[in-house]
C-alpha cells in the first residue's frame, strides 16, 4: 500500500531523478570547461544546501554560522596533507570528527541554556566569526597569510590525494550530492526524521510525546556540521588556498543558505533546485553582463539579495512547493497512481 | 491497591502567586477522574506538574508507584502518561496520519509497524478518510480528536485530558463523551480538567474540585455538586 | 606601560562606544516596539557614512552639520522600508524576518560597493588631528564631538520618548499591541514612524563615526554583528542598557586592542556575547528574559 507520509514520493518522480542523473553522468563529455566550473559550483553548493536542510528544514534550527564547519573541513584536512603528507580521505574522518565536534559544543551550549531563534542563530554567528579572527592568528595553518596547496600537475588525476582536472572534482561533487539527497530521504522517512519534523512544528507537542527533543536536536545539527565538513574538504582541495577572513566569512555562510530557502526549506528536492537555480541564473546574468562589458565587484550578490528577497516576500515556502504541485508531482496528485 | 497516580501536597508559585496550593488526591486505576473549577483555579498548573511540564515546588506526584515530580515531560511519557493541550496542538504542517505516527513512533520504532498502529488509531476515532489532510487545514472537533489519537499513539495507561469537550457543540460533545466511556471501558485511565458538566456527571467516576488553587471537595459526582462549598464558589445554582 | 595610556585608551573606548551605543539604540527601539530583529542595521548605517563622505568630497560639508538631514533621509528610509516591505512579515514566522533583512542588508552592502568600490575612504575635517589635554588625558577632537553628539541625540530620544505624545503612543504600541489597537492608535503607522527613528537613530551614529573610522562596504555587515552584541549585552529592549552596552563594547575593545593584538579585540565582543547568551539572555538591563 502506497505511504501516505509527507515525503512519498511517487514512481514519476524517481524516473525524471534517474534521468537527470544519467545525463549529468555524460555531462562532461559534451560540455566546454567553463561550464563544468559552473556545474561543480552548483552541485558544491546543491550538496550544502542539503547539509544544512537537515538542521533548519528538518529539525527546526537556523544556523547562519554554517560556514564554520566548512573552514574546519577544510583546513583540518589541508592542514594534514600539507604537514604529513595525509590523503585527504584518511583526513575526512578527523575533519568530521572535528566539525561535529564544533557542532555538538554550539548545540550543547545552545539547547542546554535555551537559546532559541534568531538568538540561536545570532550564537552560530558568533561562532564562526571567532573562528575567523582566531584563524587568523592560528600559525599552524598560516594563519592571514593563507594556507597553500601544492598545485599538481594537472595531466594527471590523483584520487588519493584529490589533485587533478575539473572532471574528477566534478564526478565528485556529483556523488556527494546524489548521496546526500538518498540520505535525506531515507532520514525523512525515518523514525528520526518524524521526530525532527515534530520537533519544528511543535516541540513542547514533541516533547509530551515522549520525544527527547534535545538529543534529537543534537543529532541534527551534529549530522548537518559532518556533512558540511565533507563539503569543505572538496573546497580545499579544489581552489588549493585557505584564508581564514574567506572561509569562514559570514558570506560564506549566507551563500550556503540562499539555495535551500530560495529552493524551500524542509523539502526533499528544494535545496538542490535553489542551487541550480540560483547558480544558474546568477551565472547566467554574469556571463550576459561579461559580454556587455559590465562587471562590477558585488553584481552578483545584488542579485542574490534580490532574488532572496522576492522569495522571501512572495514564494515563502521556496520555488519547489508551488512548482511541485504545478507540475503534477507533489503527494496529492499520485495518490491515484496507486 | 495502589493507585495508579498520586498527588500529594502538591503547591506552585509563580512570582509570589499561589497557582496550587496543597493539593493531594490520588488516581485509582480503571477510574475516569475529573478536576473542575473556576478560571485560574490552578487545574492546568496542575496538569502541567503531572505531565513533567515544570516541577511542583512542594509535594510528590508518583505514578504506578515511582516519584515523577520534576522529570522531563519526555520521560513521563514514556512512562506512561499521555496529555493533551487545552489550546489543541497538531502539528501544523503533518498531515493528519503523520500527526498520529509520531506519536505511535515512540512504541513501535519500526515505521510501518507505527503506521499499522496509527491507521487503527485513525479508524477507531474516526479519522481515517481524512488522513491525508494537513492538520492546519482541519476543523475544530476533528482537530481535538487527532489530539486524543496522537496521545493515545504513545499507548498510555493515563490519559490527561485538558478541556477536550471546550469549543465543540453538543453533537461533538457526545460523541467526544462516547469515545472516552468506550476507552476507559477499555481498560484506559482518565484523568480530565473540564467546564462541559453535564460531560462530567455522565462521565466521571470521582471528581475533585479546586478552587484559587485549593482542593475545596473530592469524592462520587452526586456528592461533591451537592457539597455547598462547590456549589457557592462553582456551580452557583447552575442546574444540572 | 604608564597608566596615562590606559586612561586615554579607555576614554577613547567610552566616546567610541557611546557613538555604539547610539547605534545599537536605534536597533534596541525597533526590537522594542515592531519586534523586528533589523539584521540590516549596520548597512543602513554605511548608507548615512557614504552619504556623508560624498557631500565631504563635494562641499567640504562639516558631516556634524550634515547630521540632522542626514539622519532625516535615513528616516524616511526606515519608514518606507517598514512600511512597504516589512510590515506583512509582522506575523509571519521569526526567520521569514529575519531573512527578508538579511536579503535587505545584501543589498545595501552590495549596492554600495558598486556605486563606491572597496576601498576605503574617510572624512578628514579641518579638526580631525585635534585634540584636548584634560589633565592627564589626551583626548581627540573627533572622537570628542562625536561622543558629544551621541549624548545629546540619545538624550533627544528619550525625551521624545518620555514626553512627546506620539512617542509615549508608541510605548503604548510596545506594551501592549491590542489595547494600543483598542485604543485607535494607527499602530502601522507607529510601527513605521519608529522603524524610521531607528534608522535615524544609526543614520546619526554613522554620520559620527565617519568622523572616526574609515567607511568600506563590509563594515555593515561588521557592525551589525556589533549592534547585536551591544544590545543584547545590555538588554534587548532596554534603551538605556544600550547606551550601556555600547559604551562597555566601546571600553573593552579599546583596551582589548592594547593588551592584545588589534585584530583580536572584535573575538572579545563576541566572547562576551556567548557569554551573555548562555547566562544572562535578558542582557543587563533587559526587560524580557528570552
């Protein structure tokens, strides 16, 4: 019998996914290299936007401090290879470890003392600006003077220690971001999912339903500061430079959450569409704007605001809600298929 | 026997105002127990001491024979206890099916043996053909009973029940009555703060009236609304 | 180091961070009353600095004297952006506002940075290497005048509050929404009218602190982050704790600066807000604990 649950998601849709998939696998063939950059930005920030899904649409938190566990990520597992000459896989699991570290700290601190809302989210922002300004002075990793990843020769594609073309990188980011959709949904349709769910709508209703909301609320932002972890080790050892006033800059962590907001937050598909969208556009307007001549520093990020804005003002559950019914493909609209 | 709850000298302050005020009573098992009373006479505090919402600042309260005063109400559910919210809480943006399997979730961790146990729920209260609704989009009456269904998802021995007859018309009312004389036949416990009396006297096999706080009567229904310190302070000469 | 240095630090610290403290006041009044978490403050702060910096290069414009026009474009900035934009998002869910303000503050920062590019600029009156020798102190002109300024326009504010009339409706509004409402208060028009004097009120702060900082786009955003901590440290909500903030925010980082590194003094500020958060949400003089 079909589930009626929130996120079933229908036979039409799974086809459509698999032929998306097939043609992003054959992609590289086809595309120029300038092209594929762009797509390695939109599957970058398609996987983050699901990261950090977890925390804010699932579980109810929002983290405008997210670009701290990306810098970790990042320089935890630069900093190893640089210094040890460790392959950035063997480092995932210290950057991970890391990350969630930082991220149970945060949580604890937060969920312990009930800081809630916008004085939850202004917390993360604290956060990530202390490590701004302490990488900044971390000699270790440089510090302001940057850390900096010997760029191989490019001819050849060394997995192990994630040096070589685009085309690598891209296949990467692609995977990590068709895993992180199969998590999500497996998480949405779990035990654990209905409880954050729960815990977003409602977490006194949760808690009188013998939910340990803040181990729960723990998980999420534990799970959501590893996966995001994951991100920053590709960063690192794609743009092979680490500036603490870069990485960790709050920038960094608005651009993560303009492509889940945009694309709609709590949704399984939201997050990857806001990422196309938004990266494809923006790029779009850009190269429009290269042709014409026309390149001031902060374009693109006006535009980002603008198009934050009319969401935010018009579209207030993202792009996907009202474009999934439109299209025949949300819940209601299958439930005769079965 | 042991009763299956048991409150004693049970008080609450808030900031100087006495919200309960040395009350003790205790539960017995199979009972449908009703605490009445005027506005602000303290029964949802109390309620809420019950349910682990905050703790008592004297007393005890023990349930199947252990202390639960001052536990998280997360655990007290576990233990047994279910409640519902005087202002109905569905979780908005679930459905009406989902509402119910977070609730079943928590004894049954396997999602389609959680299903299972909601879609029985859904039937037995009249819910199934609307389960696929989002419950912000639900009426009044059906939106009180996915909230006794979601409690009772989480297979309760004690059921506390916040005025779940206010706001629905005498119809509903029944038919709310109706429902919980056939959960307590059952085998399920009810403990119930309600205004509804006629819901009350049809219902209730104990009462306790608290008023500014105070346990002011307990005992069989016929007693206690002919007890002259209920009826100056409650019931006046409402009649029955 | 002799304790002329620390004093001088210090009383530097406390002009600046009465300029802060003005700042953060603005933000303090909108969050009282419209209960909006303006993440766009600092921006709209750089808005009145660049306005400032450009009538300098134009005319040679004392930015002192400017302040008042300034501060009334600002005004009617806040008062058509609550109006316009954020007055539907009253009722919507928490991060709905703030996002709307966070797409706002974008905006603004990027906007300026295309109309006045990255790099830094200032306002250097004919006064700006002045200073006062009071005592043992060494103080600077500037930093002087606008901590002057500061006062006298804080002052302004809570007289307004205290006994204009339309400033004591507006209390009314923050107290209590439905009997303001019950009342006959046109409370969008209040919520609006203060919106706009908040935004006056980091107008005239940025008008001051051009005097003593240089101006880059990404100072918004930076002292947005500061107003927070500012006003949450001395109490959402609380007019007075933000003067009080501001002025310790000033104080601690100016002697952050001197015993430690310069670059480090903002990780103080946000030290201290953790550390507000965790113990002390209500700040020091907040009304409401969170």
């Amino acid at each position: 019998m079909k589930s009626l649950s929130l996120n079933g998601v229908s036979r039409r849709v799974w086809i459509m996914l698999a032929a998306l998939l097939a043609v992003f696998l054959v992609v590289p063939l086809v595309v120029n290299d300038y092209l594929l950059t762009i797509l390695i930005l939109i599957f970058y920030f398609a996987y983050l936007a699901q990261a950090w899904n977890i925390m804010m649409g699932f579980a109810g938190q929002l983290s405008l401090g997210h670009a701290l566990y990306v810098g970790l990520g990042a320089y935890t597992t630069a900093a190893l290879y640089i210094h040890f000459g460790l392959s950035p896989w063997l480092g995932l699991p210290f950057a991970i470890a890391i990350a969630a570290a930082a991220g149970a700290v945060i949580a604890f601190l937060a969920f312990r003392f009930r800081v809630a809302g916008v004085y939850f989210a202004i917390l993360t922002i604290a956060f990530a600006e202390f490590a701004r300004i302490g990488f900044d002075h971390f000699d270790w990793v440089k510090g302001s003077s940057g850390l900096f990843l010997p760029v191989a020769n490019y001819a050849e594609s060394d997995l192990w220690n994630l040096r070589g073309k685009p085309v690598m990188f891209y296949y990467l980011m692609l995977a990590l971001t068709v895993a992180a959709l199969a998590l999500c949904h497996a998480l949405l349709r779990s035990r654990i999912g209905y409880f954050w769910q729960a815990i977003r709508e409602d977490e006194d209703a949760a808690r009188a339903l013998g939910i340990d909301t803040f181990r729960y609320k723990m998980a999420a932002v534990v799970l959501s500061a590893g996966m995001t972890s994951i991100a920053g080790v590709f960063y690192a050892f794609y743009y092979n430079n680490l500036f603490p006033e870069q990485v960790f800059h709050i920038s960094r962590s608005i651009e993560i959450i303009l492509a889940p907001i945009i694309g709609g937050i709590g949704t399984l598909f939201g997050p990857i569409l806001g990422a196309f969208l938004l990266t494809g556009l923006a790029e779009s307007i850009f190269e429009l704007m290269n042709a014409f001549g026309w390149t001031p520093p902060g374009a693109k990020q006006v535009f980002y605001g603008v198009c934050l804005l009319l969401v935010v003002m018009l579209l207030p559950h993202g792009i996907w809600p009202p474009l999934a019914r439109k299209l025949g493909l949300d819940r209601r609209s299958n439930e005769s298929e079965h | 026997m042991a009763a299956l709850l048991e409150v004693a000298g049970v008080s609450k302050n808030f900031s100087g105002l006495r919200a309960v005020s040395d009350v003790s009573f205790a539960v017995p098992e199979g009972a449908m127990f009703a605490v009445i009373g005027p506005n602000g006479a303290g029964k949802t505090t109390l309620f809420n001491m019950i349910a682990g919402v905050f703790a008592p600042d004297a007393g005890r309260i023990a349930f199947l024979g252990e202390r639960i005063d001052g536990h998280p109400s997360h655990e007290i559910c576990r233990r047994g206890i279910g409640r519902t919210f005087q202002l109905v809480r569905p979780f908005p943006g679930l459905s009406v099916e989902d509402n119910v399997m977070v609730g079943a979730l928590l004894r049954h961790p396997n999602t389609a043996d959680a299903r299972q146990r909601a879609h029985r729920l859904l039937a037995e209260l009249d819910l199934y053909d609307i389960r696929a609704q989002i419950a912000a989009t639900l009426t009044l009456p059906d939106r009180k009973r996915l909230e006794v269904a979601r409690a009772l998802a989480t297979d309760p021995k004690l059921l506390l029940l916040d005025e779940v007859m206010a706001g629905l018309r005498p119809t509903e009312t029944d038919r709310m009555v109706d429902l919980l004389r056939r959960l307590n036949q059952g085998g399920l416990t009810i403990l119930l703060i309600e205004h509804v009396m006629r819901a009350v006297m049809s219902l209730a096999s104990r009462i306790l009236v608290l008023h500014h706080g105070a346990a002011i009567a307990e005992g069989a229904p016929q007693d206690v609304v002919r007890d002259p310190a209920v009826v100056q302070s409650y019931l006046g000469s409402e009649a029955l | 180091m002799p304790a002329e240095i620390y004093l001088n630090v210090a009383v530097s610290g406390l002009l600046t961070g009465l300029v802060y403290g003005l700042m953060a006041l603005g933000l303090s009044v909108i969050f009282g009353v419209v209960r909006v978490v303006n993440f766009a403050h600092g921006e709209m702060m750089t808005i009145a600095m660049y306005i400032a910096v450009a009538l300098f290069a134009a005319f040679k414009l004392d930015p002192l004297l400017m302040m008042v026009p300034i501060a009334a474009v600002l005004f009617v900035f806040g008062y058509a952006l609550q109006i316009g934009v954020i007055n539907p998002f009253i009722s919507r869910p928490e991060h709905s506002q703030f996002m709307l303000l966070v797409a706002i503050a974008i905006i603004i920062v990027n906007g300026l940075l295309i109309m006045f590019g990255p790099d830094a600029r200032n306002v250097q009156t004919s006064y700006a290497f002045d200073s006062f020798a009071v005592g043992p102190l060494i103080v600077d002109a500037t930093k002087t005048y606008a901590g002057l300024a500061a006062i006298v326009v804080a002052a302004a504010l809570f007289a307004f509050f205290r006994f204009a009339a339309v400033g004591k409706a507006i209390r009314a509004c923050a107290d209590n929404y439905t009997g303001a409402l019950v009342v006959g208060l046109d409370v969008k028009r209040l919520y609006a009218l203060t919106f706009g004097i908040g935004a006056a009120c980091t107008g005239a702060a940025g008008v001051m602190l051009v005097l003593i900082v240089d101006v880059t786009p990404p100072l918004g955003p930076a002292y947005t982050l500061l107003a927070f901590v500012i006003v949450i440290t001395g109490g959402l909500g609380s007019m007075p704790g933000a003067l009080i903030g501001g002025v310790l925010i000033g104080m601690t980082e100016a002697m952050a600066g001197l015993l430690f590194t310069p670059s480090a003094k903002s990780m103080f500020a946000f030290a201290i807000l953790v550390l507000v958060l965790l113990f002390r949400p209500q700040g020091i003089l907040g009304k409401r604990a969170s």
